[in-house]
C-alpha cells in the first residue's frame, strides 16, 4: 500500500492544472519548434505536480479528482460544439480573447483528467501486486485430510 500524508495540498492541484492550461496555450503549432519545447516542459511540471498531490491523498479522493476532471472536461468540450465565436458572442468578448481561454481550459482539463487516471490506476495496480486470487490461494493450502 502506498502511504499518504494526512493533508493534502490543493494548490499543488491547481498549479498542475494551471501548468497544462498553459502548456496548451503554448502548443499553437505541430511542428518542432521552441514553442513546442516549451510546452512539453511545461506539462512535464504540471505531471509532476499532480503526481505530488496524487501522493498526499487517498484513493477515494484521488478517484473523486479524477471523476471531476473527466465531467469537466465534458462540460468543456460541449462548448466546442457550440463553437468560439458563438460562446465569444454570448459573452460578449473577442474570439481573439475566447479562443485560448477555450483551449486552456481544454488542455487543463483534459490531461488533469488523464494524469490523475493513470496515477489512480498505478496506484490500484500497486495496491492488487501482492494479492493472489482466492482460487490460488485455495490450491496453494495444505489441507491435511
């Protein structure tokens, strides 16, 4: 079992989240580039961030952050349906303004979502590693008769 600190930091959550929404804003090309590099280091330190905090909490409240995320990210990509301009329209700002909130909001989400998945999972998978199956451990006994 993986030990877990009492407190949880939720700044260390935010600042990850913050770390992606900026690595997305960053991401504006698919080529390699500086812009791209940057990104990338970017999101490394947000990954890093969130398996910190993944640490300090337990499974229940890691697969609760994980849970949120995803239907965040949901909520988020309905309004991608709607489409910049009409959610810029209704807010009454520029697209040029719309457009990376969007984005940032995407990318925080998203792979908020996906990185505190995974260190659920490590950490389900980590948890199950000794556990035998109970037919197993039914075959393994020694049954005196």
């Amino acid at each position: 079992m993986i030990s877990t600190l009492a407190r949880s930091d939720r700044s260390l959550l935010a600042l990850s989240l913050a770390f992606f929404a900026v690595a997305g804003v960053t991401n504006t090309t698919v080529t390699a580039s500086y812009q791209t590099l940057v990104a990338v280091t970017v999101a490394v330190a947000g990954v890093y961030g969130l398996a910190t905090y993944a640490r300090t909490v337990d499974r229940r409240t890691l697969a609760l952050v994980s849970l949120g995320l995803w239907l965040t990210f949901l909520a988020v990509a309905a309004f991608h349906l709607v489409g910049v301009a009409a959610i810029a329209g209704a807010l009454s700002v520029s697209v040029s303004t719309a457009s990376p909130v969007l984005t940032a909001a995407t990318w925080a989400t998203l792979m908020g979502a996906s990185a505190s998945s995974a260190f659920l999972g490590l950490r389900e998978y980590g948890a199950q590693a000794g556990a035998d199956a109970p037919e197993d451990r039914l075959l393994e006994q020694d049954l005196d008769l």
